[in-house]
C-alpha cells in the first residue's frame, strides 16, 4: 500500500514508516500532521483523486525542523570589478509517516 501525497507545492510517493524531508512545516517537534491525498494503492486498487481523493488521509509526526547544507552563489559584472558571494540554506522539516488511511 502506497499513497501519493502533496505538500510545499511537491508530491511525495510514500509508505509506512517512510522517513521524507518536505518544505518547512509551521509545527512543533513531536506533533502530527495530515496531507492531502492525491493517489492512493491498496490491494482492491488504485485510486486517483480529482484534485484529492475523498475519505483518504496520511499522518506523520515531525522529527525536525532544521536547514539544510549551505549553497553559494556568486554574482559577477565583468568589468565593473564587482563580485558578490551569497549563500542560503533552505529550511525543512523531517516528518515519519506514520498511518495510511483510506
């Protein structure tokens, strides 16, 4: 049994116990959350939803809220002398999926 879940603008194919890093969460540590369901497996089937399918959920609990490894950027102007180094980390939030309903 699989499901398909969107969240953060992504769609994430994920089973029991799946570990996933998606797009910062605006929860704590420890507490559940619920997504969407977008396709859904079960051994009477497969469903599609229309955008999500009805009666169907999927539960995690957050493990983390971190950032991940920083990225550089440069920014150049030939001839200007002008050279600007940036670098950003992009936050995330580590969640165990715990349940598939559905």
């Amino acid at each position: 049994m699989f499901a398909v879940i969107t969240t953060g603008g992504k769609q994430y194919k994920v089973i029991e116990q799946d570990i996933i890093y998606v797009e910062k969460l605006n929860v704590e540590e420890g507490a559940e959350v619920t997504f969407d369901v977008v396709a859904l497996s079960t051994d009477a089937g497969f469903k599609a939803g229309t955008p999500t399918v009805a009666g169907a959920k999927v539960t995690g609990k957050v493990l983390l809220n971190g950032k991940g490894k920083k990225v550089y950027v440069m920014k150049y102007k030939s001839k200007k002398n002008e050279k600007k180094k940036m670098g950003h980390r992009q936050p995330f939030t580590k969640v165990q999926i715990t349940a598939i309903e559905g």
